[in-house]
C-alpha cells in the first residue's frame, strides 16, 4: 500500500517534468546541435528547404556551414521591448 509521502513524492515529480516540459517546448534551439543560444549571441538563419520556415544555427556550428545566412539576429531575453521605461515628464 502506497503511502500518502509517495503520492506527494510522485505528485512533485509530475509536476517538475511539465514544468520542464513547458520550458523547453518555448525555446528556440540550434537545427546542428541542438544547444540553447545565449541572449547576446548572433545566430544564423539558414533556409535549407524552400517552402519551410529558415532554421536557427548558432554562432558556433554557423562557421561550419559553406551556404551564406539568409538573416542574421542577436539573441534577445525574452522581456525584450516589453519592459517600463523612465521618461522626463513634460512641464
């Protein structure tokens, strides 16, 4: 018979694997090896297949690819643009 602390334990668990779930279905990751780019970092977007949105390389694995970038952004944190901004107020 299952204790109430195993339920709690399993309860826990569950609930940390979709959070973590959730976190990396919102990321954008490299197409090569698959790492999370940097906020700071440059990366590439490359379209391999016409018809299909361009894939997102990094910094790192883009000195590997012969084929010229179709775009080229600086990663940004995700609060980017969305942030208060002090103003002088008008007298």
């Amino acid at each position: 018979m299952a204790s109430i602390q195993d339920d709690i334990d399993q309860l826990e668990r569950e609930l940390m694997m979709r959070s973590l779930d959730a976190l990396e279905a919102d990321r954008s990751a490299c197409a090569d090896c698959g790492r999370t780019p940097l906020i700071g970092e440059q990366v590439d977007l490359y379209e391999d297949r016409p018809g299909r949105p361009p894939r997102l390389v990094c910094e790192l694995c883009s000195q590997l690819r012969r084929g010229a970038p179709v775009a080229r952004e600086t990663v940004r944190h995700a609060c980017a643009g969305q942030t208060v901004r002090l103003t002088a107020r008008a007298i």
